[in-house]
C-alpha cells in the first residue's frame, strides 16, 4: 500500500451501501477521489491514459494537518486553531455543525411536505373544477 493513497472497490448494494449513501454515489459506476470528508466525482475518461494522466495531474498531497506546507494562509490558520483547541472543544464544534446540517435537513423536508400538501390541493381543485365544466 500506499503511505497517502488508497484505492478501494465498494459494493454498493451491499455491506457498502451507507458509505456509498453518506458520499453520495448514485450510479454505478462512480469513481470518487480527494479528501475522504468531501470526496469528488471523476467525470474524466474511463480508459487507462485517462486514468493515468488524471492521476498524475490531479492526485496527491493536498492542504491538511499532515501537509500544511501546501495550505493557502487561510486554511493553514484555520488547521493551526482547530489543532490547537482540547479535543471536547473540537469535538463540541463538530456537533454544532452537524446539528446545524440535521436542522437544514429537517427544514428541508418540512418544506417538500408542505409543498406536497399545496401540489396535491391544487390538483384536486383543478380536477374538481374540469369535474363541473
């Protein structure tokens, strides 16, 4: 193996099917790639020159804690902070987002309910009406 890469066949119709949920996989088959917390689609050729060329021009290193030699200053001051903060801090920071993440997933759903509701009364009230022409 590789110290930095890893390369992985996944079932998603199987035992793998909440990683392929959670990464958003919806066609099979998909090639992802990048940081494994906000992986990318490939939408390059399939053949091994396309492969291997994207390969060579895209992976590798990227910005991380491992890495910070390849951070805009940005990034390299945000990594330094969240390093630097006791791991409940960090921990309580991560729950923060995604309890926000679930708030919009909720709200989200609340509104496809309610526009649902008014799709399905509009229907019927056209239907209704086209009834007494």
């Amino acid at each position: 193996g590789h110290e930095s890469i890893v390369i992985a066949d996944v079932d998603c119709t199987a035992a793998g099917k909440s990683l392929c949920d959670v990464s958003g996989v919806q066609g099979f088959p998909t090639i992802k790639y990048g940081d494994p917390n906000n992986m990318e689609k490939y939408q390059g050729g399939r053949d091994f020159d396309a492969l291997s060329k994207f390969a060579k021009e895209n992976l590798g290193p990227s910005c991380s804690p491992e890495h910070l030699d390849l951070c805009d200053a940005a990034k390299k001051k945000q990594i330094e902070e969240f390093l630097a903060l006791p791991i409940a801090d960090l921990k309580a920071k991560i729950k923060e987002q995604d309890d926000a993440m679930e708030a919009a997933d909720k709200e989200l759903e609340q509104l496809m309910k309610s526009l649902q509701k008014q799709y399905e009364e509009a229907t019927k009230a056209k239907d209704s009406k086209k009834d007494a022409i």
